[in-house]
C-alpha cells in the first residue's frame, strides 16, 4: 500500500473546468503536461441559428451541461474526485453569465470535496497549450494569441509571468475572420471556413490594407481591413461584377497572416527571443502555421503551436495553467467571482 501512495503523491492531478463562451468543457491534467480526458460540448450549432453566440443561451446550456461533462472527464481519466490535488476554473475574462457557471460549479465542488480552487484567466490557458504537446517548451518565449475575442502578443517570461507587448486595436483576429465570413455569406463560426475557401483562392488577386498603428509597432488593427473587404463586395455589386468568393478569403487572409508574422518576428528580434509560439483558435488557420513554419525556420526561431483540438476552447489548456499557478502557490476563496474583463497578468 506504502508503495501505491507514494507512486501516486509524486503526480499533481488538476480537475480543470472552462465555460467563459460556447464551450461546456471539463479535463483531467496530470503534471500539467500529461492530458488524461478532455471533454467539450460545444454549442456551436445552437448559436450559428443566430449567426453568433447568444450570452443568455449560452449560460442556460452551460448549466445544462457541465455535471455531465465534469463526470464524463473523471471517468475517460479513469480517476474519482479523491485522486484530485486541485480545481481549476476559468474565472475570466468572457460572457460573466457563462463564466459563472464554471465558477460556482468549481467552487461547489472545491469546498465539497476540500479541494484548493484555483482561478484561471482563459488567454493563460490558450498559451498554456503549447506544453501540452511541445514538452520541451518551457519560458522564455513570445507567444501570439489570436482568437474570436483576442490578438495579444505577449513575452511569456516564466511561468505565470507574462507581457503583454501588444494587441488589437479594434477587432480580434477571430473577429475579423467571422465577420468577412458572414460578409461572403459562408455562415459562423467563419474561422475555419475561410481557411478552406481561401485555398481555393488567389491570395493576390485583391490588394487588401494591412493595418499599422501610428507609434505602437506590435498592435493590430483589423477594422479598416474588414472595410476594406466589405468595401470591395459594395463596389463589385455597384459595378456588376461577379464577386469571387475564393479571392476575397484568400486576400484576406493573406493580409491578417502579413500583419501577424511580421509582428510576431520583429517582437523576437527586438527580445531577443529565439522561441515563438502561437496559441487561440486562429491559430489553427492552416495558412498562418505554414506561413510562420517557414518564416521561423529561415530566421531559426523555434516554432510552437498546439494541435487544432487545443487551439479553440477546451478545459485541458486550463489545466496545464491550473497546474502552473498551483505550483506558484496560487489559492483562489469561496469568493471568487467572474471578472469578465480579466486583464492578463492581474491576480484577483
Ligand atoms: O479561442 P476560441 O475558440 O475562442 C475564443 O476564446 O475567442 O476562438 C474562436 C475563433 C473564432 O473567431 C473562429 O472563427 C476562429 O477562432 N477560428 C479560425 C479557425 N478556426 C477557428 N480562424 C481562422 N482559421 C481557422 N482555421
Ligand atoms: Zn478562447
């Protein structure tokens, strides 16, 4: 028995739970490398009827979900609640109706079960999966994350320690994308389906902006090249002629990869840094991996990125940054809150 215990106290296990958008997710993480199950119920055909995500919804089915997703977690892990050294919740940032239903249910579980809880902040998470896969990364490193709320380009220092050295202006990269989607009527979430139409297309055939900001070389800004977009469909219409669907994905995607390589690079010129990472759900856009493979293998910059699975919304991501912050020492109270405006970095 002796032996069985102290086999089993040398491996960290964190319960972790995320629902800050349209993502009931639950994951058991071991030693914050190791993914035991990672289960998400998605909501996206419910909110693509509306053609985006629906907060009340949203919240209503997170609460339809989540004991059944947590259960089906522990289970695939094939471990019970008294395996588990910690809980880890997405607290923010996010929809505050669907983080707070992660929240409570962690911290019923956490004070049920005697159990530390320890908050989360999402963009964390998202960076955080790069170790899931890539088990030798470890900081210092620039990580871009680019998903549906958020384009951050961060210096991640160590871990829990991280820089934000630039971000959108405007819209989010993901936003961008599903907004052009919607604009060439290829429906939401539009991410993905851009990607595949733009392959089919020339990525020449437009000449689209790429958005630089006055003074703040590592921020984005993608308003004016979905203008531009929308621009460009109005003036076909006007003029009768045919739209092509292909050529506006592939321009600009194009114009979005041009914006975030070029950043992305000349923040690991300017650090120092010869080790970049990509996290968020655009980074599962095929022409931005390769663009940046390439790029980073002609300037020898390490390149990460996590596997499309890890990239959008999952618990497991948040499991790896549970891990992380627990080691740090990190102990979230019965009254932790959603903070749907979590700044990264900032401890609540
Ligand atoms: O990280 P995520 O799941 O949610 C947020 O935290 O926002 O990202 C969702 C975003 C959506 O905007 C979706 O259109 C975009 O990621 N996305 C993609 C691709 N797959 C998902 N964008 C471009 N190319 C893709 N292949
Ligand atoms: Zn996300």
């Amino acid at each position: 028995m002796g032996t069985v215990m102290s086999e089993r106290k040398e491996d960290t296990l964190i319960l972790a739970i995320e629902s800050s958008c349209d993502e009931t997710a639950a994951s058991v993480v071991k030693n914050g490398r190791e993914v035991l199950s990672n289960v998400i119920s998605s909501q996206i055909a419910l909110h693509t009827l509306y053609g985006g995500v629906v907060p009340e919804i949203a919240s209503r089915k997170h609460i339809e979900k989540i004991n059944q997703v947590i259960e089906e977690a522990l289970k695939e892990a094939n471990v019970t609640l008294d395996d588990i050294d910690a809980i880890g919740v997405t607290y923010g940032p996010g929809l505050v109706g669907a983080l707070l239903v992660g929240v409570a249910e962690a911290k019923a579980i956490a004070f049920a079960a005697k159990k530390p809880l320890v908050g989360v902040h999402h963009i964390e998470g998202h960076i955080s999966a790069n170790y899931i896969e890539n088990k030798e990364l470890e900081p210092p490193y620039i990580c871009l994350v680019v998903s549906g709320g958020h384009t951050h380009l961060v210096v991640v220092n160590d871990y829990g320690d991280y820089e934000v050295i630039g971000r959108t202006r405007d819209d989010a990269a993901g936003e961008a994308f599903d907004k052009v989607a919607r604009a060439i009527d290829l429906g939401y979430p539009g991410g993905p389906k851009v990607d595949k139409l733009a392959k089919e297309g020339n990525p020449d055939a437009i000449k689209f902006p790429r958005a630089n900001v006055e003074g703040a070389p590592f921020d984005f800004s993608f308003s004016g090249l979905k203008s531009a977009v929308l621009n460009h469909i109005n003036m076909c219409q006007m003029k009768n002629i045919e739209i092509n669907r292909a050529d506006i994905a592939a321009s600009f995607q194009k114009s979005v990869v041009d914006a975030l390589l070029s950043r992305a690079l000349l923040a690991c010129e300017e650090y120092g840094v010869k080790k970049l990472a990509i996290a968020g759900g655009v980074a599962s856009n095929s022409a931005i991996r390769s663009a940046f493979k390439e790029a980073c293998e002609k300037k020898k910059i390490e390149f990460y990125h996590p596997s499309p699975i890890y990239c959008t919304d999952n618990a497991a991501m948040i499991g790896v940054a549970a891990y992380y912050e627990y080691l740090n020492g990190t102990r979230h109270g019965w009254d932790l809150n959603a903070v749907p405006n979590l700044k990264l970095g900032e401890r609540i």
